[in-house]
C-alpha cells in the first residue's frame, strides 16, 4: 500500500518537470509556475526514487544536475526578472526561462527548503563519478554563496530574526520569523551552519523565547494549527532525542511535539464542534492546502465560508471542512497507528474514486454543496508538488528512514543544529 502510494506520488515528479533545466512545477495546473521549494523537495525525493529503482542512478543524477547547473548559471541580481539575489531564489520562477514570475518574494523559508533538499542530495550523492562530483561541487557553491545574514535586514530595532522576504519594488517585507512556532527552525538551523556567510543564534533564542506550550484535548504541546508546521522541518531533520533550550524546558522534543500535534488534529475531528461533514477519527487533517472558496454558502441551515488556497489549522481554524489526505500521510512517522488507520480506510472507502494518476486527492470538502463526482461535494482539480513530495520523503523516512540518516551526515546541519544549541540524541559525539 504505502510502496504504491510512493510511486504514485513519484509521478508527479516524473512528469511535471522541464528537462532542459530542472525545474519542478508548483502544481500540474497549466501554465504553473516552478516553486523553489518543490524544487528542493524534488532533489530529495530523486534520492528515494534511485534507492526505490524508479530511477537509474545516472537517471537521478541527470535530473540532480539539470537543476542544479541552472541555478547556478542563473541570473542573481536586482532586476525584476532576475531568478534570486544574495543567493537566495524566488519563491516562483517561470517553468521555461527560470526568471521570477507573480511578482514574488525573494523567499527566506523557500530558498532553505531549497537548500536543504540541495544538501540532501549533496550528501547522498557521494561516487566517484564526474557528475557525482559536479553535484557536490555545485552544492556546495549555491550552499555557501548565501548571503543569510543579509536576510536579517540589519537586525532592525534590535531584533536578530530573519525577515519573510524581500523585493525589489518594495525591499525587506515587514513580517519576521521572530513569533509563533513555525518551520522557521529548518531557516535558522541551515543558516546558523553555514561556513561563509553564518547567523548568529541570537535571532533563534529571540524567536523559539516567545514559545509557549498549551494544553488542547488534555494534551500539552506547543501549538500550531496547521500539520505542515509539524512536517516540514522534519523533512530533513531527525528531532527524535535532541533539544534545544525550550525542549529542555517544556520536556518533550519537537518529534514528540508533532506526535501530539497529530493526535490533537484527530481528535479535533472526531468532536466536529462545527459539524463538518464525514468529519471523524478516521477523516481528519487540516492544513495549507487549495479549498472550493473564496465563497459564502448556507449549508443545512448553517451560513459557511469556504476558502480557496490557506492554512488551515485546529483548533481556531481557520476551517471550511476541507481535509488533505496528504497531510494524514505526511503525518506518519510520529503517529503510525492512526496514520495507517486512516490511510487504509480512505482506501477502502475511496478505492480508485479517491486515488489519482498522483495519489490521493490533494484535498477535498464533502461540506461544499455541489457535486463533482467521486465521494461528493468539492474535489481540488489540481496536484501540488510540495504535497506529493512530502508524502513521499516521510513515508520513506517512516520505512527507512533514509532521509533522516542521511542528513546526518551533513556536516552543514550538524554545524547549524549545534550553533542553536540543540543536543543529545543522534547528534552525540558528531
């Protein structure tokens, strides 16, 4: 089941890519642009497919270096239309001539999701071939070139966090990573290990000190309403056994975190205070994803607002009764039993309605008075690369863990886990 699930998903990567540069489509909607972040998510999934035979080593490399060998000779500067600058990238790119497109930010999460499937592949990469070699050597430049402390925006008022993002029409966006637990840690981690162009953890122990756990359902945790929060980071890195300074004082570690957080959305869904339909311990799973809205519908009587594309999140929302099954999966390493649970009966309740020539659906909401086929109500009509590639990684990293023990190899993690002070566990005597 999971093996065939990998393997769906593993064709939107297969299909929903410009060979001539390397570059991965945000989602097989036509005329998409490339997300940098899918892109990053892609150099890691590459690995798995090699190590799964879907692809030939060569194969991979192939791919691994297309991308890579265009950001490399990719324009860095000022301009409108250029592809990123300081080192960082654009959030969106155009999936032909790689330039900036939507007017995007020059993204500080998205480039280090970028660097951190760059790394993965770095180290995971390691014959003795000249394309393994080029795909080291390349990494290891777009590494090193950048610019993070730049992204601090001077460490304005005082504060050492970093910025969302930066444009060239409007600079430094306002907004920080400097509140709120969020997958900023996999930004200050990759950027506190650099070997050129560091951060100091300042800006970390400002942001992880604003930090407070709550107790949702008779469970403490340090909330986050989405499940992508709880997943993202985890992508690359293993956070069972080590902690940092807020670990050491709320007494759990974020893998543990993220297994409450899972248990939290389950049961969210199970007491339904909002009365969503099919809602349930066996239907549950909020978080950012595409929605039937912006649209106002009275439903049985009762007025709803549904969303288009947004974070939503449990328990204050926001939510429409839209679900992600891709979350449930993503979602697997930290709750299995719950997880498979779900999985299985999403299988046998959707059978082939509900799997796709990419998986399951990336979300749907049986609460949106309209019929689209399938198990009723609204159905996303499009597959999205960040979805399908975390599905992937974390099955993998739940079966192998092949992800996870790669990363710690890499000494560039190792470095920017240690500079927050994170310790214990797999890093012990790294």
């Amino acid at each position: 089941m999971l093996e065939h699930l990998k393997c769906r998903s593993f064709d939107y990567f297969r299909h929903e890519w410009n060979p001539a540069n390397g570059l991965i489509a945000d989602k097989n909607q036509p005329g998409a642009p490339a997300s940098i972040a899918v892109l990053g998510i892609g150099f890691t999934v590459y690995t798995i497919a090699t190590e799964m035979g879907l692809l030939s080593r060569s194969e991979a490399t192939e791919r691994t270096l297309a991308a890579l060998r265009f950001l490399r000779s990719s324009h860095q500067g000022t301009e409108a239309d250029a592809t990123g600058y300081k080192g960082f990238y654009y959030h969106f790119l155009d999936m032909k001539t790689g330039k900036r497109v939507w007017q995007s930010e020059l993204s500080t999460i998205d480039t280090a999701i970028l660097m951190a499937g760059i790394l993965s592949a770095q180290t995971y990469f390691n014959g003795a071939s000249e394309d393994e070699r080029e795909i080291r050597e390349t990494a290891d430049l777009l590494y090193r070139r950048v610019e993070w402390p730049w992204a601090l925006n001077g460490a304005l008022n005082g504060a050492a966090t970093f910025s969302h993002g930066w444009t060239p029409e409007k600079k430094f966006k306002r907004h920080r990573w400097n509140t709120n637990y969020s997958e900023a840690i996999l930004l200050y981690a990759l950027a506190a290990g650099s070997p050129t162009h560091a951060v100091d953890a300042k800006g970390y122990h400002q942001w992880t000190s604003t930090f407070q756990t709550m107790n949702i359902y008779d469970i403490e945790c340090l909330h986050a309403g989405p499940l992508f929060i709880h997943q993202m980071s985890h992508l690359w890195v293993d956070f069972r056994g080590i902690q940092d300074q807020f670990n050491k004082k709320a007494g759990f570690d974020y893998f543990e975190n993220s297994k409450r957080a899972t248990f939290i959305q389950r049961q969210y869904a199970v007491e339904n205070s909002k009365s969503f339909a099919h809602y349930g311990k066996n239907c549950w799973g909020l978080t950012a994803g595409d929605g039937p809205g912006p649209s106002r519908r009275t439903v049985n009587g009762v007025k709803r607002k549904f969303y288009d594309y947004i974070a939503r999140g449990v328990p204050h929302g926001p939510d429409d009764g839209t679900i992600a099954p891709w979350a449930v999966l993503a979602s697997l390493p930290f709750a299995p039993d719950i997880v498979m649970e779900t999985v299985r009966h999403m299988i046998i309740e959707l059978g082939e309605k509900g799997l796709c020539k990419y998986g399951f659906d990336s979300s749907y909401n049986p609460s949106f008075p309209q019929s689209s086929g399938g198990y009723g109500g609204w159905i996303s009509p499009w597959f999205f690369g960040l979805n399908q590639g975390s599905t992937i990684i974390m099955i993998e990293n739940y079966q192998s863990e092949l992800v996870w023990k790669t990363m710690h190899k890499c000494p560039y993690l190792i470095a920017g886990l240690r500079a927050l002070g994170f310790e214990g566990g797999w890093l012990h005597g790294k």
